[in-house]
C-alpha cells in the first residue's frame, strides 16, 4: 500500500513538473500541448501517469465489484495474468507495425476484462462451493453479468 502511493506521488509530481516546464516555456496552451507531444522525455512520463492511473482505476473496479480478495483468488489472477501478459507480448511481434497508443489501450482493456473475467469466474466457483453467501456478494456478482 505504500509503495503503490509512492510511486503515485512520485508519478504526479513528475507528470506536474513536466507540464509546468513545458508551459513555463511556451507560454501558451496549445504550442505546449505540442512541445508536449513532440518531446520524448515529456511522452514517457506521460505514459507514466497514464499507467498509473490505469492500475488506480483496476484497483478501484476490483474493489468495487469484488471488495476483498481472498488468497486464492489473488494468486490465480497473478499467475493467469503473467500468462497473459506473455502471450500479448509474444502476439506484439506479429503486429508490430501497428503498434500506437491506440493499441496500447486496446490491449490494456483486453487485460483488464481478461483479468475481471477470471475474478468473476473464481467467486462463481467459490459461490457454488459455500453454504452461507451475503445479499452483498450475490448483488456483486450480479452487476459484473
């Protein structure tokens, strides 16, 4: 949990010095959206902060829709998702001309409902095996279908 906020920190106060410093030398919104675009340092934080909000945003879902993860869960989604992640990389190189951010969000929304679908199917299965459920995790599975 610590580290998760301070590298979330570390990663907003990057992305804010860097937009300070590109506007501190343009002047203007629009040529230091384009100082921005063009500057590959300027990019890679960016991407940075995108990154992090990304897995701010799965983390927030993940509570929302499952709260508490028990052990087993958590270590299956670990391994299927080194798996995963494996596969796309080794697909990457098939598709490597198109790559693009656009591409990158795709394949992150991919993990991302790759991933809620492997949640979803464990507590299904937990669900069948356990004799005393909760109207909170029948009305958490329900919003996930």
């Amino acid at each position: 949990m610590v580290r998760a906020t301070l590298v979330t920190a570390t990663s907003l106060a990057l992305t804010g010095a860097v937009v300070a410093h590109a506007y501190l030398l343009k002047h203007q919104f629009y040529p230091t959206v384009v100082y921005l675009t063009k500057s590959s340092p300027s990019m890679a934080v960016l991407y940075i902060q995108a990154f992090v909000l990304v897995f701010l945003l799965g983390k927030f879902m993940r509570k929302v829709f499952f709260g508490q993860l028990r052990a087993a869960e958590m270590e299956h989604l670990i391994e299927r998702s080194w798996y995963a992640v494996t596969e796309t990389c080794l697909a990457f190189t098939v598709f490597r001309d198109d790559f693009s951010p656009r591409f990158v969000a795709l394949f992150t929304l991919l993990l991302f409902l790759k991933c809620f679908h492997w949640l979803a199917e464990d507590r299904v299965d937990f669900m069948e095996r356990s004799p005393n459920i909760s109207w909170l995790f029948h009305f958490r599975v329900l919003c996930k279908y």
